[in-house]
C-alpha cells in the first residue's frame, strides 16, 4: 500500500559536493552512488595527501526508515569479549543494513573501551565521548555523564534496566562541538596519534541539515593514501557543514563496509581487522510505525 512506503524526503539527496570540500580535498576524482533513499556514498581521491575518502552521507532526521545500529562481535552479543571482522557482523545481520564501519577502541581482550548502548541495553557505562541516538531524537555527540545507576547520553538511561530503544558507540576524540574545535583535536599531548596522518573512521552531524555522515580515509598506503591528521579531518568535517564530530577507531580497524563487502583498502597486511564492534546504517520500514 502506498501509504505504508516512507516518503523519499527529499526526492534526493544533493549529489554535488559543497566548494569548500574541493577547496580542502582538491579531488582529481568524485564518484557518488545512490545507495538508497536518502542515501549516497562517495568517493574522494586527491593527490594532495594523497588522500582516498569514502563517505557515506545519510538524511537521517527525514527519514523514518533509515535507522542507526550498533553491532557487536559474536562473542560480546551474549556478554563475554572477542573480536569479529565489520563484514562478518554486517552478514549476521542481513542485507537491511546498508552501510557500516568499525567503531570503538578495544582492549587487547576485546572489551570496547567506550560507553556501549545495544538496543536499548547499557553494556558498558563510562564517561568517554560518544554518539547516541534513538527513534524520534537526532543523533547527539558529547561526553556521557554516568551517576549511579544511570547514564545520561542526551537522555538519561537506567544502567540496569535500559530503555529498549537507544543505540550508542564511544569515540575519541570528539572533534567537533556545535561547531568549534574541541579543544588542540589532542594534537599537544598525543602527537603520534592526532598530528600524524593515519587511516581514520569517523562520524559527523549537522542538526540543522539534518544529515549525518560515515566516513574511512585510507592511510599508510602511498601513493593511494597517506592517511589524515585529526586537524584535517576535522577540516573535511566543517568542509562537509557538520558541526557535531567524533573520531573513531582508525590505523588497521578502519574499514568502511557496502552491500556487504569492504570497500575501502584497510591497512594491515592481512587486510580487515577483527573488532569489537560497528555503527551501522540500516533500512527499517517498521521503524516508521515505530515514530508514529
């Protein structure tokens, strides 16, 4: 029935990038794809870093059936550790989601180091940067507060209990605060991590637009691509219009996932690394009964 189908708001989304990304980027090559309604994938490659950038650029706020998940490695789903290739997740899960990558920092066990928030279930409470989101609310990037038996990410959450519907993945560091810089980007007391060009995942928002982006820059590979600092890609952010940014595991976790393949180059010799989990973009036509 046609008033079952979500409407295509907007018709499309603008497959032209904003000149303030070619002034930052300087691309020699643009592809962009329609990989749903309301969302687009491009890619990005410049000789200036060199750079390979791939985005994957989402009109969250207009529709009602494109939804955030978090994914998590087998092993963690009934509670232990462990690790798990983004493909692998993304397989289990099915051909709704549409795009994923990798997500938190671990530990060498495979415990993710950040807050946690699975389908509404609080698997790990901690005060680090990350984003949340929920049916009915725009994504939110900030420092969750957690007291006692509550965590606040936006909204308050019961620890114990959850609240069925939230989804969160922890970060670092947040790059991006109603558009300011968050502070020096760590680039004083973490050199090696934030001032030297590496292969980074990151997510970004921008409320007023109402679009929220995926992003993978290829790195230690030249000359295909060297990789970004944390200050350029928090330029390749406020190029894009987002004022809400937060960095995400890079080096050899970073990998950007498309219909169910690696689309990107990872690092590591062996090629996609094992992780703890992903942030996940994925078609729900139930979600839009859901909102109502």
């Amino acid at each position: 029935m046609p008033a079952c189908v979500p409407p295509d708001t907007p018709p499309r989304l603008d497959t032209r990038l904003p000149a303030a990304v070619f002034e930052i980027v300087q691309p020699d090559t643009v592809r962009t794809e329609r990989i749903a309604p309301g969302v687009l994938y491009r890619y990005l490659w410049s000789p200036l870093g060199p750079w390979a950038v791939h985005l994957v650029e989402s009109a969250l706020d207009q529709r009602c059936d494109v939804v955030l998940d978090v994914l998590q490695a087998e092993p963690r789903e009934t509670g232990g550790e462990g690790r798990e290739l983004v493909t692998s997740m993304v397989e289990r899960v099915g051909p709704a989601v549409l795009a994923a990558v990798n997500a938190d920092f671990f530990t060498p066990e495979g415990r993710t180091v950040g807050a946690e928030v699975v389908d509404g279930r609080v698997t790990a409470a901690r005060a680090r940067p990350a984003l949340a989101w929920k049916p009915g609310e725009p994504p939110w990037i900030g420092v969750p507060s957690v007291q006692g038996a509550w965590i606040d990410v936006g909204w308050p959450i019961s620890i114990e209990g959850g609240d069925g519907q939230t989804q969160a993945v922890g970060g670092f560091p947040e790059l991006l605060d109603q558009g300011e810089r968050v502070g020096d980007l760590e680039v004083r007391e973490r050199v090696a991590f934030a001032a030297s060009r590496q292969p980074r995942t990151a997510v970004a928002y921008a409320p007023e637009r109402g679009l929220l982006w995926l992003v993978v820059v290829d790195g230690r590979q030249p000359p295909h691509s060297n990789g970004m600092t944390l200050p350029e890609l928090a330029s390749l952010f406020e190029a894009l219009g987002a004022t809400e940014a937060l960095n995400l595991d890079g080096g050899g976790s970073s990998v950007m996932v498309l219909g169910g393949r690696a689309i990107n180059s990872p690092s590591d010799a062996d090629g996609e690394r094992a992780v703890v989990n992903a942030l996940a973009i994925r078609r729900d036509r139930a979600a839009c009964e859901a909102a109502k």
